[in-house]
C-alpha cells in the first residue's frame, strides 16, 4: 500500500488498516469506541481518515466544552500527549490534527 488515501488504497486493503489498530477488546482503550464502526465511511470509500478524524475531534471537543469534570478525572498533559503522539505515528491522525489536539490538551 503506497499510501492510506482512499484512491491508493483497496477495501481490503483500508479493513486491513483498520484491523491493525484494533484493540484486543475490539475498542480503543476501554472507550467503547469501535474503530471498524468509526471509520466503516472509509472502509466504503466514502471519507478520508483525515476526515473522520476531524469530525472525531469536533464533536469530542464540543462535548468535552459542554462537560464540566473534576481535576482528578483528567489524564496526566504528557500521557495524553503521548497517546496523540501514537496516534500521529500509526496515521491515525494528521500533523495538523496532532499539532490541535496538543493545543487542546496543554490549553492553549
């Protein structure tokens, strides 16, 4: 595979990806989040990752605005930025969509 793009890319070869980050427990660390439901629009050739990512984020974010949490329910900054960084690793997120999330989790 040259690339995840959907036009480099087959269906067998975009489940295969997706295969690859699935969790043991078939969700993403205990999330719930099932990764061949996320991105079933690129499996299909429908979204690009990048996309799915971003209307991911979106929608995470606005929730998480909209959720007021105690202190000691957030993460430690530098294990979520270490989980994001995975993430950016594996293709999972874009540089642009890494460089947000950082943003995001350090507050600026």
């Amino acid at each position: 595979m040259s690339g995840y793009l959907i036009k480099d890319t087959t269906k067998e070869e975009r489940i295969a990806l997706i295969r690859s980050w699935q969790e043991p427990d078939d969700c993403v660390e205990g999330s719930g989040i099932d990764l061949f439901d996320m991105y079933d629009a690129y499996i299909k050739g429908e979204k690009e990752i990048s996309q799915i990512n971003a209307e991911f984020q979106a929608s995470y974010v606005k929730s998480e605005e909209s959720m007021e949490r105690p202190e000691e329910e957030y993460s430690s900054t530098s294990g979520e930025i270490m989980k994001l960084k995975q993430m950016l690793d594996d293709g999972i997120l874009t540089e642009d969509e890494f460089a947000a999330a950082k943003k995001r989790v350090l507050g600026l």
